[in-house]
C-alpha cells in the first residue's frame, strides 16, 4: 500500500503543480478553458496560487500526515467545482477536470487507506 500511496500522492501533486504553473505564465489553453466556463482570467493567478498549494501539501503530507490529508481533500472540493463550472456552461470538455478530480481522490484515498493500516 505504501508504494501506491507514494506513486498516486507524487503524481497528484505533479500534475497539480504542472496546472499550477500554466495558470502562472497565462498559458493560452488556460485562458481558452477559463473563456469557455466563463470564468474571468484575472483568477487565474489567485486559482493557481490554490493549485500550487495544494500540490505543495500534498507532498508535505508525507511528513506531516494531517496536512497532506487536508490538501487532498481542498483538491477534491476544487476539482468539483471545477466540474461544476463546465456543467453549468454546458461545456462537455470536461474530460480534464474530471481527470483531476479522480487524481485528487486517489490520492485522497490512498493517504486515508495507507494511514488506516487497511
């Protein structure tokens, strides 16, 4: 279980931080995702602040449990929002939010069930 809690933990927090850091740089993709659910560009930063935060917490919560358990949970609530806004536009490219969103809660899980002893 320890692997698998390693594995999915290191690669939620990767492709958050990846995430991240186009929202930083104003990558054109994020700005044409931000367009279509109708979210002003001017959250772009503040939204990634929140992505890199919680890529940073979850690698921390490799030392500090209680933290990591919390970051995941914030990326869990995030990418649902984020689901959220395309339902609620009616965009049907919902394909990489949703896919966070799974990475999120795997990660999640993996944290609780490693911590569990199950």
């Amino acid at each position: 279980m320890h692997i698998i809690y390693l594995v999915t933990t290191i690669l939620a927090a990767l492709a958050t931080g990846c995430a991240a850091s186009l929202n930083f740089v104003g990558a054109e993709s994020v700005k044409l995702v931000a367009d279509r659910v109708r979210v002003s560009q001017r959250w772009m930063v503040p939204l990634g602040v929140v992505l890199a935060s919680g890529a940073a917490g979850l690698l921390t919560g490799f030392g500090v449990p209680p933290l990591g358990t919390a970051a995941a949970i914030g990326l869990v609530v995030y990418f649902i929002c984020a689901v959220i806004a395309h339902l609620r536009v009616r965009d049907r490219q919902v394909g990489g939010a949703l896919f966070f969103l799974l990475l999120a809660t795997a990660a999640l899980m993996t944290g609780v069930a490693y911590r569990a002893h199950w």
